[in-house]
C-alpha cells in the first residue's frame, strides 16, 4: 500500500532530513544516523531504508561531484576494491553471524574509538596505506550488513589525509560506492517502489538544502574541528548501536 504524507508528519521529515544533511555536508556521512531512527517513527522500514539509501545517493553525487577534484584518488584506488569485497563478503556473513553480538561489538569499538580521538586530539602520526585493506573491507561488509559503512573509511582517512577538503571529498567517494552498492541490493529486491521514490523526490530538496548549509559551515572551519566532529559523531553512532541491540 503507498506511503501518504499528512502535513505534520511531511514538516517532521522535512526539518530531520535538513538537518542530517548539515552534518553531512561538514563530514561526508552520518545523516542515515538521523534519518532512519526518526523517519522510522513515522513509516515503516521497508520504506524508510530505500528513500534514506536514494538521499545518500544524492548527497553524495552533489558533493562528490563538486569536490571531486580534491579526492585522494590514490587512496581511492586502495580502498575501492576491498570494500566491493566486503559488501559482497557481507551478504554472506548477513545469515551466519550472530546479528546482535556484532552489532553489539561494533557499537562498542565506535564508542571507544571516538571517545579515544577525542580524548588524544588531533592525530599526530599519519597511519600506513597498509591499513587501506582492512578499512575498505570493513566499510563494505558493515554498509552491507548494518548499513553504517562510513566509519571504517572515515577513521582510516582521518589518519592518512592533513587536508580537510581532501579527507571529505574522498569519504564523500566512499560513501557514494557504499550507498550505490546498497540501491542496486534494494532494486534488485523489489523495494525501490513508486511511494519511495515519490518520497525521495519530495525530501530531496531539504537534504540539499542541508548539504549546502553544511558545506557552507566546513568551509569556515578548521580541519581540527571537522575531526573533532568526526570523533562525536563516532560517539553517537556508537551509542545508536547500542540503544538498537539494547531495545
């Protein structure tokens, strides 16, 4: 049956999605961490999933597209691959790994991480392309499993990348594959149905408001506030995670 918007419920999603999208806009990723819980509250899942994967889509293309001159593409060249081989190692470990468990853990290494980069500051010792591997397969078994594949990448290229517009502007790449991967999963699934498409195209424009307005607030900022916040949204992710096994 399609998905209707009353008034109330469509200035709700609305006002959400606006703001997830400034946060996307400064860091390249997190809105889904918005979206989904809140929009969840008011429509199914199979509905909110598909619509919130097309936003992120959007967003990425517009920023990606914009900045993509400032992307690392070297560091791209790394991470793509393995994080192809860990979406599709993720459809497999999706019916044998214990969901809870891993979510559990998970949430817990994003809540250590992040209050440990908060608490060391900036990094001051770059990591090893070595590293390249494991992120990029983490990434895209979590995007396929969780559908939260940004932080692995994020946390590598923190530590890889000094400049900001090259550190967002090479996650925004990332993200891009990341979420690609997972419309082709929910097309191939049937879920890319008419009522979400309508409500992408309804709340497409207030994502790119948001975007705007976030990279408006990046452009303002120090590289060392964007990873400050890169380390809180880590935080909050990984509370998120915790409350969804918990609850």
């Amino acid at each position: 049956m399609p998905i209707a918007f009353d008034l109330q419920t469509f200035l709700i999603a609305a006002a959400t999605v606006a703001a997830a999208y400034v946060i996307f806009g400064i860091t390249a990723f997190g809105a889904a961490l918005f979206t989904i819980p809140v929009l969840s509250h008011f429509f199914p899942l199979d509905f909110v999933l598909p619509m919130a994967v097309l936003l992120d889509v959007a967003a990425a293309l517009a920023l990606g597209r914009r900045f993509s001159r400032g992307a690392d593409k070297s560091e791209l060249k790394w991470l793509a691959p393995f994080s192809l081989a860990g979406a599709v190692a993720g459809v497999t470990l999706l019916v044998t790994l214990p969901r809870h468990a891993t979510l559990l853990a998970l949430g817990v290494f994003l809540l250590a991480y992040g209050a440990f980069s908060l608490h060391e500051g900036i990094p001051s010792r770059m990591v090893s392309r070595g590293w390249a591997p494991l992120s990029g397969f983490t990434g895209g078994a979590m995007g396929t499993l969780f559908g939260v594949g940004a932080p692995p990448y994020a946390i590598y290229l923190a530590r890889r990348l000094a400049d900001k517009d090259a550190l967002r502007a090479t996650l925004s790449n990332m993200v891009l594959l990341s979420v690609s991967i997972r419309a082709l999963v929910f097309t191939a699934g049937g879920l890319m149905l008419a009522d979400r498409l309508v409500g992408f195209a309804m709340l497409a424009p207030f994502a790119l408001a948001g975007l705007w307005a976030g990279n408006r607030i990046h452009g303002r900022v120090s590289r060392e506030a964007v990873l400050r916040f890169v380390s809180v949204l880590l935080v909050v992710m990984g509370l998120s995670l915790l409350v969804r096994v918990l609850a």
